[in-house]
C-alpha cells in the first residue's frame, strides 16, 4: 500500500494527532515475539508489549493455530439464553487466577467495557441489597479508566474528560499518590498512606449509605507507573468493608503476571470485590475483556430476580477457546520461583492450575 494522505485519511485514529500522522506516518508491518518491523525492515523492541496486550510476545504460533481452529469450528455463539462449553471453561480458568472468593467472571469486549460493565454490577448489586441510594463513584486523580461513558467520567486526566463535560453525576476523585519526596523510591513508598483518608473524608461528606464503588488501579499505568504507598490499598480496604462500599480494582493493566503474579491484587495480597481485566487476556490476539466478580455480589443479584427474569449487566461475547499459551507462563511453577517481586511487597502463592486459558 503506497503510504499517500489521501489513502490515509479515512481511518481516523484514536490517541493521535491525526494530521501530523498523516503527513509524517509511522508505520509498522510485522511482529516477532518482543520486536515490531517498520515497511524497511528495521527492527523496534516493543517496550511496553503493545500497550500492554501482549506480553506473551508478538504472534505465537500457538495462540494463532487455536484461533484459526476455533473459526473453523464455532466462530460466534449469541450469550442470550444460549452458550457453549469452552466459555464456561475460560471463566473456570480465569477464576483459578483470581484471589480466593472471586470466583464469578462476566465476559464481554474491551477493558473500557469491563470498566463500565462493573460500575452497572456495582449498581446493581446495592439495588438487590434495597440501597439503591448508592449512586455515587470513587475514582482517583490521574487514574484511567477507559474510553466509555463510564470510564472517562471516572477518569482523572484532565485532558481525556475536558471536551466532554460532566459526562456522569456523582463522581468523586481521591488525590493522586505521585509525591515528590517518593520519586526514585524502589518499590512501594512509605509515604502517602494517609492519602486513602479522603475516601473516609468523602464517606462524611455524603452519607454513609450513598457511595456504590470505588475504582482503583493497584498500580497506575497511563499516567507513569505509580506504585502505592505501604498501607495504601490496605486503608482503602479497611474503609470501604467498613462502609459497605464495593472495592474494584481495575486490573486490565497490570493483570497477568505483569507484577509477577496473576493479578496485582495477589501481589499486594488485597482482595477487592470486583477485578476487571482485558489486554493480556487474550494476549491481544482478539478484544475480549471480563469482569471478575465475587460470589456474594454474583449470588445477591442472580438470587434476588425474580425465576426465568434475566439478572445480568447484559452484553456479548465471542467464541471461546482453551489454548495452552500465556496463562501458563504466568502460573507455572517455574516462572513463579523465577518472576522478580516489586521490593516491598510479600505476596501469596496464585492459586495454581495447570492450564491457561485464553479467550478467541
């Protein structure tokens, strides 16, 4: 394809300055396990493993022999009152993953719809539990959250929320824990515990019975990599099981293995209520995003429809298929005594199991 701006124009990127693309475009052509390769041939490391999707590495084989063996056999299954067996078996394998008692997983098609996907789990679940008054959310100053309605009011970049407005009501933003006295620390800082006290500050502000959820990242990825302080996550916990406030930790970043275990929440060995994830799910081979879910949320919705009446945030899936690729790498003995710890941290064991599961 000759790289002219007319035959450029019509996609319209996200995330980029698309007229200075299109008059000075950066193209990329293949991939081979950690590189990309430009229309020269010249050799780029993949740094941040395509944002984050793919740190199994680029195109392997058996990541694309399973999903061309999965269109041949079963390529798409409405989840409307009808499902297919490797679906259930993917959520089997993704639970395996998760801390103890997060045993329910909600699929659907991106990490921006996982995130969104939640807050409607969040709403529900308080509308079961006859608090419907819970409508606010909490999120954090220079969190992301995705690109949907939801997300991006939840967001805490200026730059991604400013030309939108108030994209939703009643949401609430703790201060950020990027400290000038913790740059260059190594690990977890031990300054900034005190900052999960705005959550309680909030809590005074608006009732006790009226915040839904709060949205954390256990590390934050899109506007630097910040790492909590020691005791951080811990108070946040601590506040919201005092106050009945669902804790979600949006994982779709640093899930799988990208902090040397399954999930950030098994590193810090905090259990949230809700995970979701996305990205190295699929290893970035096809979009797909899930929303981890405890039992006690999964059991007070399922159980308080009324019989044969749907009770689910209601979206759609793709085929499902197991295949032995990176969920192995993160849970297999080996990679386990081998992956480095962030310094600081003492974390559990993963809850083992044998094979990975990937969704195509």
């Amino acid at each position: 394809m000759e790289m002219t701006a007319e035959k450029l124009e019509r996609h319209w990127m996200p995330f980029t300055a698309n007229r200075d693309f299109k008059r000075h475009p950066r193209m990329f052509v293949r991939a081979s396990g950690m590189h990309y390769f430009d229309p020269n041939g010249r050799r780029v490391l993949d740094g941040s493993s395509g944002l984050f999707c793919s740190p199994a590495g680029h195109c392997r084989v058996e990541i694309a022999a399973a999903v061309h063996e999965q269109l041949q056999t079963l390529d798409y299954t409405p989840s409307f009152m009808r499902g297919h067996p490797d679906a259930f078996a993917l959520a089997d394998g993704v639970a395996a993953l998760t801390p103890q008692g997060i045993d329910h997983v909600f699929f659907c098609n991106s990490g921006s719809e996982a995130v969104d996907t939640a807050m409607k789990i969040a709403l529900g679940y308080h509308l079961a539990r006859k608090e419907a008054q819970r409508t606010y959310f909490v999120s954090r100053e220079r969190a992301y959250h995705g690109v949907n309605i939801g997300g991006t009011a939840l967001s805490g970049m200026v730059r991604n929320r400013e030309a939108f407005g108030a994209l939703m009501p009643s949401i609430l933003h703790l201060r950020h824990t990027l400290l000038p006295k913790n740059r260059f620390t190594r690990g977890m800082p031990a300054e900034g515990v005190e900052l999960a006290d705005d959550l309680q500050r909030f809590v005074n502000l608006v009732g006790e019975k009226r915040i839904a959820a709060v949205f954390v990242e256990p590390i934050a990825g899109s506007t630097g990599v910040i790492v909590p302080p020691r005791g951080y996550l811990e108070r946040l916990r601590e506040i919201c099981t005092r106050y009945g406030i669902l804790l979600v930790f949006d994982e779709v970043i640093c899930g799988f293995g990208r902090t040397g275990d399954p999930f950030g929440a098994n590193t810090f060995n905090v259990t949230p209520d809700l995970i979701t994830m996305a990205k190295a799910l699929t290893n970035g081979a096809q979009p797909m995003g899930a929303v981890a879910v405890h039992d006690s949320i999964y059991r007070t919705i399922v159980e308080a429809a009324p019989e044969a009446t749907f009770s689910t945030p209601c979206t759609r899936y793709r085929t499902c298929r197991r295949s032995p690729t990176f969920a192995d790498s993160v849970c297999s003995p080996a990679s386990r005594s081998s992956r480095a710890r962030l310094p600081g941290c003492a974390a559990p064991s993963c809850r083992a199991h044998s094979s990975i599961v990937d969704c195509m």
